[in-house]
C-alpha cells in the first residue's frame, strides 16, 4: 500500500510542477504532463514497470473524453456543420491515412501495418490546438472554426477506427501473443459474454447491447437523472454519472466492443438531454485527471535510448509527418476557400499528431496490429510532432500574421467616388445599424473602413463601404468632409476615435459629431474632445433588458416604463457634475475620493427615486389601470 501512494505522490507532484510550467510558456497542458512523464521516467528514473499497468486504468479518460463528446455533438450543430465536416475533416483524414500509408509500403511495410500507420498521423491533437486557440483569441476566426471542423471529424472517426483496427491483426504477432495469452489464463479469465457463441448470435448480442445504449439512454436516463437530482446530493449525482459511464464501458467489453464506442453513442444519446451540462460539470474533472495521468505514463515510457540510437532518421520521420500534413491541408484550405493569414493558421494549427495517436498505438499493440519496436518509435514521432507545435503557432503569430496585416495596411485606400450629407467611420456591428437606417430613410451615406476585409464583407452583401484609414486627414478630405453635416464615429478603438474627434472639432468645426463610447470615461474623454452628441454602446441594451427583466417578474409594464424614465433621468442631470469631477482629476488617477463620493450619491439618489410612496396622493401611478389578469403569465409563456 505504502509504495501505491509513493508512486501517486510522484505522478501528482510531476503534473502540479510541470503543467502550470508548461501554461506559462504557451506550450500546453499536454505537453506538460509529457514532460513531467519524460522527467520522473527516463531522466530521473522515479517511475519504472508500473507505467504499463497505470496506462491501462488512464485510457479510461479517453473513453470519458469521447463521452463529452458525445455530449457536445447536437444533431442541428452536426447539421449545420456538415459540409465542412464531411468534406474537410473527411477528406483530411482520408487523404493524410492514404498518402503515409503508401509512402509506410515504399518503405517495406506490410499494408496491414502501413494503414495503422496512416490512421495513427491522420489524427491531430485536440486538447493543444482548441486551447492555444482559446488562449490567443483564434476560436472564431474562419481558419479557427475550419480547424474545429476537422477535428471534431477526427474525434468521430476514432470511434470507427477502435471498431476496426483490430481487424487488420498480424497472425505472427497473434502467435507470438498466444503462448502468453496462454499462461496469463490460467491465473486469470477475463468476463465474457460472447466467447465460443456462434457468429449469428454474437451479432444478435452486439445489436442487443447498442440498442440497450441507445434506447435505455433516450427513455432511462431522464427519470433516473431527475429521482437522483430530487435528493439534492451532489455526489450522489456525481456517482451516478460515473455509475452510467462506467457500465456502459463494462457492457462494451463485456460484448467484445470498444468501450469509446459505448459511452460516444451514450453521450450523442444524452446530448439534447436538460442534465447534459451538469453531466459534463461531473465528469470533466475525472476525464481531466486521467487523460493527465495517461499522458504521464506517455511521457514516462517513452524510449530515449531508440531516440539517440537513431536521432535523425526519428527526426526526420517527425518532420517529414509535419510536412505532409501541411501539405494537404494547405491544399484543402485552397479547396475550400480559405484565405489570407487564415489558411496558414488552418494548416500550422493541425499539422501535428495528436493525442488520440498514443490511443490508437497503446490499442494497436494490444490488437497484435503494431510490433512493439514500430510504436515505440511511431510514439516518439507522435510525442515530438507535438513537442514542435508551439513553434508552429510562434511561427505564425511572429511572421505569417504580420506580413499579412502589414500587406492589408499598404493596400492603397480607395477613391471616394461619392459624396454624402453623414460620413460613417466604421462598419462593424454598431455602424452596420446605424447605416442601415439612413440609406432605408433616403439619407447619403459615406461609409469607412480600415478593415479591408470588413469592406470587402460588406460590398458582398451589397452595402457601398470603403477602405481607408477614417483618422488620416487626407482620406477624411477624400472622403468629402469639407461638405458633410454629421460624422458618425463607430470604430472600435478608443484612442483614434479620441483623437479623430479632436482634430475634426479643431479643423472642420461645423461638423457635428456623434460616436459611441465604450464605457463612461471613454465617454468623458470624447466629451472633452468636443464630441457632440455620445451614446454609449451598452447602455440602452442594458437598460431594455433590465425593464424586460421585471416585466417577466410581473411588474405592470407602465410603471416598468416610468421607472426606466426615471433611472434615464437622473443619470442626465447627474452626468454633468460626475463629467466635472471627472475632469478635475489628475491624468492616471481617475478615481479619487470625489469622485466616488459624487458616483455613490447617483447611487443613491437612483435607488431614493426608484422607492417613492406609492400611496402618496402625488403617486407616480395614479389613475393607472391595474395589471390584467393572468398578465405574468401570459408574460412568461409569451418569452419562452
């Protein structure tokens, strides 16, 4: 017992030093549990034999992992998502198992081996690239969403892929396997429902037990879910998500199935299900630690003997992998449409192996698929492909992203062909709005953009925009605001607009001008700068949304209405003494004592007027009619 909890000391303190090390420096928690691995096992030598043994129970975590993703995988987002899906990430991973797989026979392989091979690198790694996209604000980019899409294919195919490999068994390895197989049985018989059953009833079985996944998830789980939720345990919530989990594996190996095969189709089951998120919430933290823990024991037994013994054919192997990769998706980003600075980050992002590769390896031995000498050096390859990644995205943001943006900002400005009584600087979400309304109501507009992208969006959609720099006196000039009424000031960064409205005050002081601030000290600085009229972004929004909030709480909707009148008019008769104490404070201390003091006061005076006697004989609600009947209600079935 003593050295179960000296070996688990070990692993435990290896991930809290090396995963935060890793976060850091950009690499990735998997690449920290990797390293952590390599130092208490090659290097250091803390770990030794039992790594084997602990990998076995860690796969667990992939079988928990496909579980969540099953639970993310909504029919109508599969349906949304389905021509990137099936045609990137199923041309990605076909085309990639294809090309190593012949170039694995050019090198002597068997084509048993040689298409293991070729699904093993087809796969690349989910846990780094979603969260260094995460980390650098790439998700929503159309290379990040085009990324996700193949690897959210590359998680699905997983589940064929464990379905077939053990299909393409080495009888020498089988043979090999056999004697040992031999001896082991005879301390040891593993359950089995389906040993020695003929094959029309082991296929009857197998139908039988996807059925009990399928419909006992669909019709079981939700009264299950809601007897367990009424006893308010946590942890007896916890148990039996575990519990489901768990079962649905042992009934998978139980049938001779892959286990990620069960608990994916439980979890797609269960994926429009009301306890999918706190399913998720339950089971992520035990798929976090053991996919760590296998991630480890990766780490650990990875051979740096076989690493020096044949460094540069390994390395070679590595990059050549890389390449390859790259190779074919840079080519389904031409395919496909993907463009600029994003088809380089659709390519770098995924040009690595991934996690899933020690899965199918560490299965593919077990399967009597891989010799053991070939996965060792296949894990190695998977390991440093992994290890390079970082470089990839370094690569990118430090000399692919800036070449790009520095060719859209030499991109000439356009020439202004038309002139118009309000010129618009900007024509993201905000200016969008405000465009639209004028042109609908006959109004000639002059719209700018810096963004050469947003002007070639908008030009598709049939909306008149042009590229240039609004802050730049020459493009204003081209622009015609020498003869414009109004300048309407909608771009996002606070800086230019506060120096746009400055000069156009100083030098065109007959233009009005309406911007949107940020918050209200961006809405100072723009008053001070002489802006004449200044929305800020939020407020209205939130305003609306706070009235909607009470008339759903059954608040008569005209008294909802004069409390919003009241809330809108004590902030406009307390903004210009708050502008003033703002004013008088000292550049880089914006908050002193006044100040506070004068924004507590607009606190309170807002809370006082909100509170008025409603009984008074001056109440602010006299002669109103009362709330209708059945009023909340309607109410609340109307917003549902």
């Amino acid at each position: 017992m003593t050295g179960y909890f000296l070996q688990a000391f070990v692993y435990l303190v290896a991930a809290v030093i090396a995963v935060p090390i890793a976060k850091r420096l950009g690499l990735g928690s998997v690449l920290g549990y990797l390293m952590a691995g390599v130092v208490i096992g090659p290097i250091i030598g803390l770990v030794g034999e039992e790594t084997t043994t602990i990998q076995h129970f860690a796969e667990f975590g992939v079988v928990m992992m496909l579980f969540l993703v099953g639970l993310e995988l909504e029919p109508k987002m599969l349906w949304g998502m389905r021509h990137k899906l099936v045609g990137l990430g199923g041309i990605q991973v076909g085309g990639t198992a294809l090309l190593v797989m012949g170039i694995a026979l050019v090198f002597g392989q068997v084509w048993t081996v040689a298409l293991t091979i070729g699904l093993i690198f087809a796969l690349s790694s989910t846990a780094i690239v979603l969260q260094t996209f995460h980390e650098k604000g790439l998700t929503k980019t159309e290379g990040g969403k085009s990324a996700f899409s193949v690897l959210l294919f590359q998680d699905i195919a997983v589940i064929p892929m464990l379905a077939f490999i053990p299909l393409l068994a080495l009888p020498e390895l089988i043979e090999k396997a056999q004697g040992a197989l031999d001896q082991a049985s005879e301390h040891h018989d593993e359950l089995s429902l389906v040993a020695g059953l003929p094959g029309w009833v082991y296929g009857l079985i197998i139908m039988a037990s996807i059925a009990i996944v399928v419909v006992g998830g669909h019709y079981l789980s939700r009264p299950l879910f809601r007897f367990v939720a009424s006893s308010g345990l946590r942890e007896i919530f916890t148990a039996t998500a575990l519990m489901l989990v768990i079962g649905i594996a042992a009934l998978m190996s139980l049938v001779g199935l892959s286990p990620a095969l069960g608990t994916f189709l439980a979890g797609v089951v269960l994926a429009n299900s009301e306890f999918r998120h706190e399913l998720e919430s339950n089971i992520d933290p035990f798929k976090g630690l053991l996919l760590g823990l296998f991630f480890i024991t990766v780490g650990a037994g990875i051979n740096f003997g076989i690493l020096f013994s044949d460094f540069f054919m390994i390395i070679g192997l590595t990059l050549g992998v890389m390449l390859l990769k790259a190779a074919v998706l840079y080519l389904l980003a031409m395919i496909f449409k993907i463009n600029n600075s994003d088809r380089w980050l659709f390519t770098l992002s995924l040009a690595q192996a991934g996690e899933f590769g020690f899965v199918l390896l560490s299965f593919s031995v077990q399967n009597h698929v891989l010799p053991t000498d070939v996965s060792e050096i296949l894990s190695l390859v998977v390991a440093l492909s992994m290890f390079f990644t970082p470089g990839l995205f370094i690569l990118f943001d430090k000399v692919i992203l800036p070449r790009f943006e520095q060719a859209s900002n030499e991109r000439e400005a356009d020439t202004v062909d038309e002139k118009g009584s309000v010129l618009i600087a900007g024509i993201g979400r905000f200016g969008q709005i405000i465009n639209r309304l004028l042109v609908a109501n006959d109004v000639k507009t002059v719209v700018l953009d810096i963004r050469a992208e947003q002007v070639d969006l908008m030009r598709q959609i049939e909306t008149k925009a042009f590229f240039g720099d609004a802050t730049k006196p020459d493009i204003l000039h081209t622009a015609g605001i020498e003869e414009v009424k109004l300048l309407v000031i909608a771009i996002d960064n606070k800086e230019s607009s506060v120096e746009l409205v400055k000069y156009v005050k100083h030098t065109y002081p007959h233009v009005k001008i309406l911007t949107r601030a940020y918050d209200r000290g961006h809405g100072y600085q723009l008053k001070q700068a002489g802006a004449d009229y200044i929305e800020s972004e939020t407020y209205h929004s939130a305003l609306e949304l706070g009235s909607k909030t009470m008339k759903c709480l059954g608040f008569h909707p005209f008294f909802v209405e004069q409390q919003k009148s009241i809330y809108k008019d004590i902030e406009d008769k307390q903004s210009h003494t708050l502008y003033q104490a703002w004013k008088n404070v000292a550049e880089g201390q914006r908050y002193d004592n006044n100040y506070r003091d004068l924004f507590m006061e607009l606190e309170d005076l807002i809370e006082e007027a909100m509170k008025v006697d409603r009984n008074d004989k001056h109440s602010r609600e006299r002669g109103w009619t009362p709330p209708p009947k059945g009023y909340a209600d309607r109410l609340e079935e109307s917003s549902d």
